[in-house]
C-alpha cells in the first residue's frame, strides 16, 4: 500500500526529507562529450539492472537511519532512464512508494533524450505520478547536433515538448549546452530564442567541458575538431543569462533558471546541503553527514547484490568542518549564495580563513546582506574558488 502523506508525521518527529536519484546506467549511444557512467543499453542488461535494483531498495528500506524518513524528490538520471520502457519504470516508480514514505508533494523528476519518449510513454509516466520532465535538448541547431555525436534532429524536440505538455506535464526542464564545436553567438542566441519560444519551466545552460578519454577529447588531440573558446563561452554565458532573465527566468544557481515556482527541489538537497541516497551503479549519496557511493560497474553492482551486499565503493564519514566547508562551497553555487554564518565555525582554521580573505580581496566572493557568494568573476572561476575553500 502506498504510503504517500506521512510526512507531516514524520517532520513532527525530527525526521529530516530524503532525496532519491536512481542512475539508469544506459543510452543508445554515448554522446562524444559524455564521461558518465553509462553501457548501450540491450534488453537482457535492463532487466539485470532492474532485478538488482530492486535489491539494493529493499535492502535499504530495512536500514534502521531510513526508517520513516520521507522521500521530498525521486529523480531518474543516467544515461538515459527513458531507454527504459514505459512499463518498466512506473512499475519501478510503483516500488519506491511502497518501500519509502513520500510526500504527498513530492517531485518526481524523469530524464528524457527526445527520441526515446513517445506520447504514450509520456502519459503514462504521469499518470504514474511524475510530475517533472527534464529533456536533453542540448542545442536547436542539428549540424551542433551532429557535432557532439547526438543522434537527434532539433525537430523531434519540438514534438517531445508538445507531447509533455499533453501528458499533463506542467513542470518541463530543457538542458542546454554553449561552446559546441561549430556554435557560435548568433545560433547560441537562436537556440536560447527558439527555446523561450516553448516555453518550458525551467532551462539548464551548461558550458561544454571536455573531459578525458572521451571522443570529443581524442576528436581535438587529433586536430579534428578546437577547444572552446573560453572568452566565447563567458560571452555566452552572459547572452543566456540577459535573454532568459528578459522572458522570465530566474537565474538561481550558476547553470539553471527557473520560472517562479519552479526551482528544481532535488537539485537544491545538493545546493543546500540536504540529503540524498543514490541507487544504481556509480550513483552518489550524502546521509547524516556520511558520504558514499557505488560501484561504476555493473556486473560488479548486480553481483555485490545478489550476495545481498550493498554495492558501495566507498564511504567517508565527514568531520563537522568539513560538513561545513561542503555545504559553504555548494551553497555558493546559488545566485543567492551560503549563510556567511558558517564561517564563525571555521575562521578558526587560519589558513582557511587567509584563503576567504583573499578570495575576497581578488573580488570573486562578497559579503553582502548576511550572504556570501560569488560574484560574476567568481562564477566563472566556481570550480577552482571550490578546490581553494574546500
């Protein structure tokens, strides 16, 4: 039976709401920018992962940290969870609200590539109570497209929209990617304008970064294909930033913006230093101060939990300092930035301190209005001001 609305209950009894990510580690095909965990997806794989985990949730549904707590978000990432079939994942999505509590509020939040959905799927992954589509649109130009090794046609996006937005979906994320091989300012801007013109709640703008060993990085070794340009990159940022806050999105993290009421509330457990459980192979999880994660492999997750293990690969119990630097450092990837009241705990550390100082001094943070945050040169430079406060 489902145990939707115990949360009220739970909250009374000093229980803190739980996020839930499930990483569905399978695409048709990598994409030449991707370093995620992920196999081509085949249908025997599928449902060895899924009878898995199955597993790894019940096995967690009888630790006695998780006893009662309630579920605020469900989020299926990957990869790409829509490679599943619709059956399978409401009959998954059915699994998790008879092993959690959730709240009767509760965002669930489905990844979607635009070929892999269909108008069927799409009404019954709503009626099954997702209530966020999150559609990987990267770019509305195809040779862009093309470029990054996206097996898509800008067109079939336009039809996955309208198809949500049949389904009932009023919650809609499309992510977006600047500094593609081949872009440049005038598509970005005929991207971000044929965007605006769909109208979805929410849109994520992410700057490409090239990573290791995947195409796109032995593409440029080999000459094939250049570097992004970093200056067209800011300036890109900065053209996305003017023309979604002008059609009414609010820039609350340095990469999303949302219409009001439609901030992403799984994402921001990771901002504002919530908790999360990750299931599925190489998924993260941050609980009671304890972060861990899970095997990047899935014969080694599906065989750790047919001996009725857990999978993990890892385990660190963090100290109260360290709590606290993690959460000033994600808290700073909000526009609105931390609380400047977790730095009286660790201006102590006199090297840490010496380190704010003279981020502030090099004006990539400011105080302001009991708000500490990046500025717009800090937020160019977020991951680096990361690795000096952490």
């Amino acid at each position: 039976m489902e145990r939707d609305g115990g949360w009220q209950q739970a909250e009374r009894d000093g229980l803190r709401p739980l996020g839930l990510y499930l990483h569905v580690p399978f695409c048709r095909t990598r994409c030449a920018f991707c370093n995620f965990y992920l196999q081509v997806y085949r249908p025997d794989r599928a449902e060895r992962f899924l009878t898995a985990l199955r597993k790894e949730l019940a096995l967690y549904a009888n630790q006695a940290n998780l006893s009662g707590r309630p579920l605020s978000s469900i989020y299926f990432g990957g990869g790409t969870p829509t490679v599943l079939s619709a059956d399978q994942l409401c009959d998954l999505l059915a699994t998790i609200r008879r092993t959690f509590t959730c709240q009767s509020d509760i965002e669930i939040t489905v990844e979607a590539h635009p070929d892999t959905v269909s108008d069927r799927m799409l009404t019954r992954l709503r009626e099954a109570g997702a209530t966020r589509l999150s559609l990987g649109a990267e770019s509305l130009n195809d040779a862009e497209l093309i470029s990054i090794g996206r097996p898509s046609l800008a067109a079939n996006l336009l039809r996955a929209v309208q198809w949500a937005r049949a389904a009932g979906f009023d919650d809609l994320n499309l992510d977006l990617m600047y500094g593609l091989p081949g872009q440049s300012m005038e598509s970005w801007q005929q991207t971000l304008a044929g965007v605006v013109s769909l109208q979805p709640d929410h849109v994520s703008c992410y700057a490409l970064t090239i990573e290791p060993e995947t195409a796109l990085a032995q593409a440029i070794e080999a000459g094939a294909t250049k570097q992004p340009d970093p200056e067209m990159q800011t300036a890109m940022e900065q053209a996305a930033e003017r023309i979604l806050e002008r059609a009414g999105y609010d820039r609350y993290e340095i990469s999303n913006y949302a219409r009001p009421g439609h901030r992403c509330r799984h994402n921001l457990l990771y901002w504002q230093a919530g908790d999360y459980l990750g299931l599925g192979p190489s998924a993260q999880s941050y609980m009671d101060g304890c972060r861990f994660g899970n095997l990047a492999d899935l014969s080694g997750y599906e065989a750790r939990l047919n001996e009725g293990l857990l999978p993990l690969d890892h385990r660190e119990e963090l100290t109260p300092d360290r709590q606290t630097r993690e959460a000033l450092v994600f808290g700073l990837r909000q526009l609105a930035g931390a609380d400047d009241r977790l730095l009286d705990s660790l201006c102590s550390d006199r090297e840490w301190h010496r380190q704010l100082t003279t981020l502030l001094d090099e004006q990539l943070l400011e105080r302001k209005d009991g708000r500490i945050r990046l500025t717009e040169a800090g937020r160019r430079m977020a991951d680096s001001v990361a690795i000096r406060l952490i």
